[in-house]
C-alpha cells in the first residue's frame, strides 16, 4: 500500500495541497495579526508605515487610551449585559419551547412546528418589525435586545432535533419514579444535552456579542455596545482621537481602532475553540428538518 | 386529507374519555408551551401581520398598523427607478456571490480532506472558522485599515511595486470584488463543515477499493468523493438559491458610501433608507414584503425541486 501511494502524480498532489492549506492559513491570519502589531505599535513606525506583522517601539498606549475612555468600558460592559442576559433568556426559552415540541405525542405538535418553521423563511421585514416593537414600549430600552431575539428557529430546531435523538428510556424510568416533565427537563434532559446546548449557547452568545445593527434602531446612545462603539468610529460618527496636526491624528486613530478590534473581538474568539467539537455536530445534525 | 366518517356517540365519549387523560397527563408539557407561543405570537406573528401596512396609510401616533386601505406604495415603488436599480443590485451580486462562493467550500472541504496530518488538519480547520465569530464591523473595520490609500498593507504593496495606490473602500468598481471576496474570508471555513461531515461518512471501503484498483489521489477525488456529496451538494446549492434575495445586509450597510450607492444600494438597504431613516413606512414595508414574498417564492419552489430530484428537502 505504501509504496504504490508514493508515486510521482500523489507526491506532487500532496504538495499543492499542502500550498493551500498554508494560504488559507495566511489568509485567515494576516488580516488579524496586523490588527495585533499595529495596536501594540509606537506612533513613529506608524506613521512611516513600518509595521508588518509584528510590533514595532512595543507600546500599550492605545490600550491604556481607550481603556481610560470612559464610554468605551460603558459599551464594553453593556456588551457583557446582551451577551451573557440574551444568551441566559435564550437558553431557558429555547429548551422550554424544544422540549415539547420533541414529544411529537402532543396535540398540535406539527402545526406549532410548522409556524415556527415558516418565520425562518418569512419574516415580518424591518419597519413593521420596528412599529410593532416600538408600540411595545420597549424601544430604548435594554428589554429591545434581550427580549426578541429569545428564540432563533433554526437554533430551537437544531436543539429539537438534539432532544428526540436522546434515548426515552431514562425518561419513562424517571416517570416511573415520580418525577414530573419540568424534573425531567432540568435534571435530565438538559444535563444530558451539554453538546446541543453548548453548540446553540454559542451562537446565541455569537449573536448577541457581534450584534450591532439592532442595537443602532432600538437603542439609545447609553445602552450602546461595543460594536456599535466601534461602527461609529469606523464611520466617522465619532472621533476618539486628538492628536498634534492630521497625519498623527489619523494614525492614532489607526492604532486605537486596531486597540478595539481586538479587545472586543478576543473574548468571542478565545471561546469558540473549546466549543469546537460541539459545534462541528450540531451543525451537521441540524440540518433544519422539523 | 381523507373525509372522515361521522363519530357515534360511544366513539365521541371514549375520545373525549382520552383527551382527558392525555391532558392529565401532559399538562405540564403543554404548559411549558405557553410563554414561547406567546413569544412567537408577540415578536414573529406579529410583525408578520403588520405587513398590512404595506397596503396601508401610516400615521403617526395611530399604531403599527395604520388607518386606510390603498394601494398607492405599490404604484409608487414601480414606478420607483430606485427600487428597480437596488432590484438589479440584489440580484447581479448574489449571484455573482453564488458563482464564486458557492464552489469554494467544497473545494476546501475535499483538500482539507486530503491533508494527512491529522494534527495540521485540525489547526487549519480550527483556524478556518474563526472569521465566522468576527462581528461585520470588526470585518469591515479591518478591511478600512488593511486597504486604505494611505497606510493600508495592500496599498503599501502596490506602491512598493511601483503602481498608484487605490481607493478601494470609496469605489464603486471594487464594491462587489470586496463585498463577494470578504463573504469568501469569512465563510469558507464554516460552511466546509457541512461537505467534510459528508465526506467523512462516505465509507472507507470505497477508497480502498479505488486504490486496490491503482487510481491516483486526484482519480480517488474524482471518482469516489465527489459522486459521494453530490447529493449534499445539490441540497445546498438550492438551499443558496432559496436565499438569493437575502445578501449580508449589515455588511453592505456598513460598506454603503454615497461614492459606490450606484452598485451598493440593495433591496434591504433601500427599505432602511425609505422607512427607518425617511420614515417613509408603508413605502418600506411595501418593498421589504415585495421582497419577502420573491424570497418565499424562491425557498418554496426550489424546496419542491430539490424534493422531486434528490429527495432532499430543507421542512
């Protein structure tokens, strides 16, 4: 087997794909650890255009410049809020809602599923979205972002489909023991599920860190995250910098922004990793059917 | 549905007899129903229902759902030369974005395939997804700083190579080359988990029988891998054709310029613009529903389709 592998065509083969990989790589990177080298860089490289990929006159200014910015660690810290509050409630809603509905014994089981298939595919569009929200009551305040985005179908179907694959066997023996659904629920149904609930937690705390866009319609200027902090910047709404003659002006506000980029990006990335091979499952048993 | 012959009386008392006792004994199931039905009701139905406002007055103050019938927006977004030049936009780049982004994938997912250290394998794959957990704006952010005029890398690249450095964010030529190749940065990774997981359950026997019989690496791919995702491949590919009408919206906001609104200007980003930044709301709602239904149109057809050749279908 081995020797007939070797021949010249697998050889050259292995190598292409070998270039490949290494680009993707780079290319995955590059874009990132140019961020990194330029927040950590003094202003003089800067300005020359010395930096590559690596620091150059290794600095924390630009860290210590927006951490002592006051509004960057409100909007920092209303972040954590969405992210960590919005993935809570998600978390409790979705399971409460995919639990019954992977009993599909139930009356109106189907239909119930089919209504909730039907809003991925068809949704209300932006502006009666607004006006229904906003007669809510709940525009400008946090109840806009923590509160409609609870449930995400394709997530509570994902989830669903995780909770009819668990064997009911352990289910009927714990009802045979008296315990009710709600017991169930929690101390074996969500216990055994650590893989569908990290990979749906996941996205929920993907969703709700990265968001922006939902923040900028329902949100006031104090309830701001991180990334509409940094949208802001990047589109000359706001300046943070202020800085001796234009060309020092703009290269600081280069580092500052590389400064919030990755500090506002390290945590989501530090944490995807260690959910990896939850996620790469999920995924693959998702695959939206109801 | 079939008809259903009449109950006798016996046959009604016995069912209500177990409605009884299903209710019994499910209640609680039910129960924890009740709040996310509500849920959905309040936040999805909703919303869904005030797209009557497409077919509506809006006044201000007289809730979300207006005052007096008409069809004026419709007459009004037809006629709108706007609403048919952001029409092409949406169109000319999903489809462009299809062409290129949808091959990629498979092509990665079939060479990373091929990588035979599997601890190397690991770290391209690991390292391949990361830009699915970056917010649009770090994206955007980053691609502002990578390709400025003045200190982006490229830029330095291409004056020290002698040529004139490029404004590539303001124009309107560039808009869909970066709009289509950051969507390629972003995804590639993620949406290769979907071709590896087929890979990886095509059997192993199939391989070896190839390489028994002297078919080279490239022969294996060709004729044993492929074949064996076609059919994921074809889910897919209508899946992506169902979504044509729906392009990264917050991405081409934050892209959008008043220099490149001439190709930059879609659908979605035409509806902000009238309804939430003119307040011009039933003139939006009656865009954004006109698109909604297109993009209804397009995942139901194309999931009947896909039913009928592969089987497969995505509810």
């Amino acid at each position: 087997m081995q020797k007939r592998y070797r021949t010249a065509e697998n050889i050259i083969f292995d190598t292409i794909v070998y270039i490949v990989m290494i680009f993707v790589l780079i290319v995955c990177l590059v874009p990132f650890l140019y961020m990194i080298a330029v927040s950590f860089s003094g202003m003089k490289p800067l300005v020359n255009n010395e930096v590559f990929l690596w620091p150059k006159d290794f600095t924390l200014e630009s860290y210590k410049t927006i951490f002592t910015y006051p509004n960057f660690f409100h909007a920092y810290g209303n972040t954590f809020i969405y992210a960590f509050g919005g993935t809570a409630i998600a978390l409790v809603m979705t399971s409460l809602f995919a639990y019954p509905l992977s009993k599909s014994f139930l009356w109106g089981n189907k239909l119930i599923t089919k209504m909730v298939v039907l809003t991925m595919f068809f949704s209300g569009g932006m502006i009666p979205t607004y006006l229904v929200y906003s007669s809510l009551g709940i525009v400008g305040t946090r109840a806009a972002i923590l509160m409609p985005f609870a449930i995400n179908s394709f997530n509570l179907i994902i989830l669903i489909n995780f909770f009819k694959g668990l064997p009911v066997e352990i289910e009927e023996a714990a009802l045979i023991d008296g315990l009710g659904y709600f017991g169930i629920l929690r101390r074996i149904i969500l216990p055994l599920s650590t893989a569908g609930i990290a990979t749906i937690g996941l996205y929920y705390a993907v969703f709700f860190w990265n968001d922006w866009f939902n923040a900028l319609i329902y949100l006031k200027g104090s309830q701001y995250p991180v990334m509409l902090f940094l949208r802001n910047i990047v589109n000359g709404t706001m300046a943070i910098a202020d800085g001796n003659g234009s060309a020092e002006k703009t290269t600081m506000a280069i580092s500052l922004k590389s400064a919030v980029i990755i500090t506002s990006t390290v945590p989501i990335i530090t944490l995807y990793p260690f959910l990896q091979k939850f996620f790469v499952k999920g995924l693959t048993i998702g695959g939206v059917k109801g | 549905m079939a008809k259903k012959p009449a109950l006798t009386a016996e046959e009604k008392v016995a069912r209500r007899r177990s409605a009884k006792n299903h209710f019994r004994r499910y209640w609680v199931l039910y129960a924890m129903m009740v709040v996310p039905v509500i849920y959905y009701i309040v936040f999805k139905y909703l919303p869904m229902f005030g797209s009557v406002l497409a077919f509506r007055r809006y006044r201000p103050g007289m809730g979300p759902f207006g005052t007096e019938w008409t069809l004026r927006y419709w007459e009004r977004f037809l006629k709108d030369p706007a609403f048919w030049s952001a029409l092409r936009n949406t169109v000319i780049t999903s489809v462009s974005n299809l062409v290129i982004n949808f091959p990629i994938p498979i092509i990665f997912a079939i060479l990373l395939n091929e990588v035979r250290a599997k601890k190397f394998k690991k770290v391209v794959q690991t390292i391949s997804y990361m830009p699915r957990f970056i917010s649009t704006v770090v994206v955007i952010a980053i691609l502002n700083e990578l390709l400025s005029p003045s200190s982006g890398m490229i830029n330095q690249l291409i004056v020290a190579f002698g040529g004139q450095p490029i404004y590539f964010m303001n124009q309107s030529s560039w808009f869909r080359p970066i709009y289509i190749l950051s969507e390629t940065w972003q995804f590639t990774g993620w949406t290769a988990i979907i071709y590896l997981a087929a890979i990886t359950s095509i059997s192993p026997d199939l391989f070896e029988a190839a390489e028994m019989d002297g078919a080279s690496r490239l022969q294996q791919i060709w004729y044993v891998t492929i074949p064996s995702i076609l059919p994921t491949v074809m889910v897919m590919l209508i899946m992506n054709v169902g979504h044509l009408l729906s392009l990264g919206f917050e991405k081409i906001l934050l892209m959008y310029s008043p220099a490149n609104s001439g190709v930059s200007d879609i659908i979605d980003t035409m509806v902000y613009r009238v309804g939430l930044a003119q307040q011009n709301y039933s003139y939006a709602t009656a865009i954004g529903l006109f698109s909604g239904i297109i993009g209804l149109i397009l995942v139901t057809t194309s999931n009947a389709v896909s039913k009928k050749l592969t089987g497969e279908s995505i509810y």
